[in-house]
C-alpha cells in the first residue's frame, strides 16, 4: 500500500493538468495504482481498517473467567495483585513480561463494565514548598490486634511535589495527634519545606473551650516556628486545595488493602508489628518517587537540632478519692498523691504525670480512670 505523501503527490500532479500516466511516474508508482486511488478518493490512511484479530495467542484465554469472577468479587483487586495470585495457582504457567497483557486485559474490561472513574485535575507544584497534612481514618480496613479490632486514624504528610509521604499512627483528630504526628514525620523524612497546609482543622478544634482553642493554636505557631514553617490552609469550601493529600490517602489506603490481601490475614500481634507493615508500604511507594524526590531534597532546609516534643501542661489536684481531673477524663493514681497537686502533661495518646521534676507514671489518655500503669510498663501503647 502506496503512503499518503505519495498519493497526495500524484494529485497535486493531476490538478496541473498532466495525464495519468505521467503523474503515477512523477509519484514513483504505476498508472493502475494511480487509477484506483483516483476513483477511490480516499487516502491510503483513510482506507486502513482497525485489526479485530489477535497476532498471537491469548495466554490468559483459560483463565479469564476466574479473573473475571475475582474483579465482580472485589472490583479494588489490581493486575499485579491477581498476576501475584495465578503465579501461585499455576506455577511456572506464566511469565513476568506478561503481566501489561493481564493489565490491558482488565483496563479493556473496567472500561466496558467498571464504575466511573474519578476526574483530576493536575496542578503545578515546585520542589520543596508545601506539605500537606491531613488525619484519615483507617478502620473501615478491619485491621485486628490480638483478636480486638483496632479503632485508629493516620496523620498523613505529603510533599507535593514528589509525592513522598509518611505516615503516623494517631487515635484520635487533635491538636496533640497533629503536633506529633507533623513532628515526626519530618524526622522520617529528613527535612523542610517553606509551607505546611491543613484544613480549618475543626475536628480538633471544636472539643475545646474558648482558652484551650487559644492554648492549641499558640502550641501549633510554636511548632512551625521551631520548625521555619509557614502555615497555610485551604480556603472554605475550596475542596481541591488539599487535593494531593486527598488522592495520596485513597492510594495509600488502596495500597495497604493490596498488602493486607497478599499478607492473608488482617490481624496483627500488635500495635509495633502493624506500624512496621504501614512503614513498609511507604518505603515501597517511596521508592518509586526517588527522581522528583532528590529535587526536592535538595531545596529542604535542614532540620533543627531536636524535636520540639510539644505537650499541654495541665496542674490538677489529686482527690480524696485518689483520682485527677485532666481535660473533663478522670484518671486513677496512687492514694499516696491523695491531696497532693501534680503537674499533667497532655500528648496525643498518653497523660504523664510529674510531681515536681520527678515522673511518677504514665496513663493511657484513652481509657480513663480504667487505665492506671506505673511508670515505663504500658510497653506498645505509647503512641509509635
């Protein structure tokens, strides 16, 4: 089949009046080749069909059904995950390179019968700006330790430039899970950029009084002047602003389900044991941002000598009753503090109390008066 430049030349000869056979020759191509094109009137690209056969074999012919019946299953299943799976159910049956056919087969297959997609609109960042942060809730992944469903949120940070992220585990939105939570993420990944982004945060803020919204916003300046942070937040009702965190929590939330599928099993020991398999997932999809991330890093500033480790001091009286009121919880403590007033130092996840400048104990901020541990045994509840 002649191309379309040289079609296009044997007309252009034709409209200058010379004859047929002359025109095919000045074309490079013969009188009957130039007759057919002429009464065609098309182009020779315009007369190329779409191939509808296959050059070679489908090597997921047999198969496709049970893939078919895992994606009506489990729509969220990916190509690599059930690439991983007919490994294990055929061995040796398929090879590595095969894996983009599985994925086009899919895509092919989500594009006929999957749900709508989400649309997104890419924005242009430059390397070491912002960093966004934002709680996410993880339970609805059904994770368990020791047989107990683990109830548990993440603070997420992202720079959005590369997209590296990490990750802390938090109980609950507040001000002191957002304090340690940003503190140690910059630790995890070693620098700082000029701004840090974050709703109106008003699940931390509404618990609070007038004073204590006072108290925690001055704590959180204190934080990001340690750090050189400039503190930004989005505009309300402008959704997109934080988008780059938004997406990173549904991927990353989609990327430990993928974990937790190939581990087999949701249940973990313990709290230590889930945190290493979270890190884990970040490590791996850190990995894959090394280009843009060594931009960035070159431009973070370095941090600061050590972690603020911000808290809320509270003094309280010990009662009659040997208990404290810290923060409208009650807490149980030794009846030798009976009257005694003690400094409470307030964290995300732990009250610690001092008399003086001595520790005396730790108690979970969760549980209450049930709670009650002497200093150093509460082990895997302080906040990892």
């Amino acid at each position: 089949m002649k191309r379309d430049p040289e079609v296009l030349r044997m007309l252009r000869e034709r409209a200058t009046g010379r004859t047929q056979a002359r025109a095919a020759a000045r074309a490079g191509m013969s009188e009957r080749t130039a007759r057919k094109y002429e009464q065609l009137a098309h182009l020779p690209s315009q007369l190329k069909q779409p191939r509808r056969h296959r050059t070679r074999p489908n090597p997921f012919a047999e198969v496709w059904p049970w893939v078919v019946s895992q994606l009506e299953r489990d729509p969220a299943l990916q190509g690599t995950t059930l690439f991983a799976l007919l490994h294990q159910l055929h061995p040796g049956r398929f090879q590595a390179g095969q894996l983009r056919t599985l994925q086009t087969h899919i895509a092919t297959w989500r594009a006929v019968h999957g749900p709508d997609r989400e649309v997104i609109f890419p924005q242009v960042h430059r390397p070491g700006i912002v960093a966004q942060s934002d709680f996410t809730h993880l339970s609805d992944l059904g994770v368990t330790l020791g047989g107990v469903p683990f109830p548990h949120l993440l603070l997420h940070l992202v720079f959005v430039y590369s997209n590296v992220e990490a990750v802390q585990i938090c109980a609950s939105e507040t001000f002191e899970a957002l304090a340690e939570g940003l503190e140690r993420c910059l630790w995890q990944l070693g620098g700082v950029p000029q701004q840090h982004r974050t709703d109106h945060l008003s699940a931390a803020i509404r618990p609070l009084d007038g004073p204590g919204r006072a108290e925690a916003s001055a704590r959180y300046a204190a934080l990001l002047r340690h750090y050189g942070l400039e503190p930004t937040t989005n505009n309300a009702g402008v959704a997109h602003e934080d988008g780059d965190v938004e997406q990173a929590h549904f991927r990353f939330k989609q990327a430990v389900d993928q974990a937790l599928r190939i581990r087999g099993s949701r249940e973990f020991p313990d709290r230590a044991s889930y945190a290493r398999s979270l890190q884990n997932v970040v490590k791996q999809r850190n990995l894959t941002r090394q280009t843009r991330w060594a931009e960035e890093q070159a431009v973070l500033r370095p941090l600061p000598a050590a972690p603020l480790a911000l808290c809320r001091e509270v003094r309280v009286p010990v009662s009659r009753f040997g208990t404290i009121q810290v923060l409208r919880n009650t807490y149980s403590v030794p009846s030798r503090l009976i009257g005694a007033t003690v400094l409470a130092r307030v964290r995300s996840e732990v009250v610690e109390v001092y008399r003086g400048t001595a520790h005396l104990l730790v108690l979970s901020a969760a549980e209450g008066c049930r709670a009650c541990w002497a200093r150093g045994s509460i082990g895997s509840t302080t906040a990892t």
